[in-house]
C-alpha cells in the first residue's frame, strides 16, 4: 500500500447500530492479534470489495468505508501492510498491523 491509498473497510451489520457507524468498525478484536483488514483502494473500488466480501467469501457488510493513512496515523502511532493471501487478480484483502499511541 502506499501513502496515498484509500483503505476500504468493510462494516459489520453490528457496527452499524440504528444506522449510524461506530467507531468498533475500525478496531481490531482481541482474535484479530492487532491486525485489521482492508482492500487497497488504489487496486480495488469499493463495489468490487463489497461484491468480493459479500458474494465471494459469503461475509455479511452493510458498506463500505474508506480510510486515509493520516486518518489511521491520527488514531493510532503507526500501522504496517501486509498482503493477505491471493485471491483474486487484484492481490486480496490487506491486513494493517496497528500500533496504539501510548
């Protein structure tokens, strides 16, 4: 990923309570070990991630956000990519390893 991407994330239903989106969408879970997963924006639309998450791995999504890196640096110290495993032409799903300010 480079400075400029777009991450795409897509919401759980749970995460969008009376429809409005909570901030738990943009967290990782303790079994998530700190990692978080996003499509690159810059290799991916935000349809096509939808349509790969909803239809092809059979996951549930009510939409998709996209976040900036000063948007994660603001919230958090500093992340690292990582590709996840190929799944499609456009490389897969990221994870970001996040590193929480102290």
């Amino acid at each position: 990923m480079k400075a400029d991407s777009i991450l795409l994330r897509q919401v759980h239903p749970n995460f969008f309570p009376g429809g409005q989106l909570s901030s738990q969408a943009f967290f990782p879970f303790p079994k998530d070990k700190g990692k978080l997963s996003v499509y690159d924006g810059l290799l991916i639309s935000p349809a096509q991630s939808f349509e790969h998450y909803t239809r092809k791995q059979g996951l549930e999504s009510v939409g998709v956000w996209g976040i900036n890196d000063a948007e994660v640096i603001r919230v958090f110290m500093a992340y690292t990519s990582q590709t996840g495993q190929p799944r499609a032409p456009w490389l897969g799903p990221r994870s970001i390893e996040l590193y929480p300010k102290k």
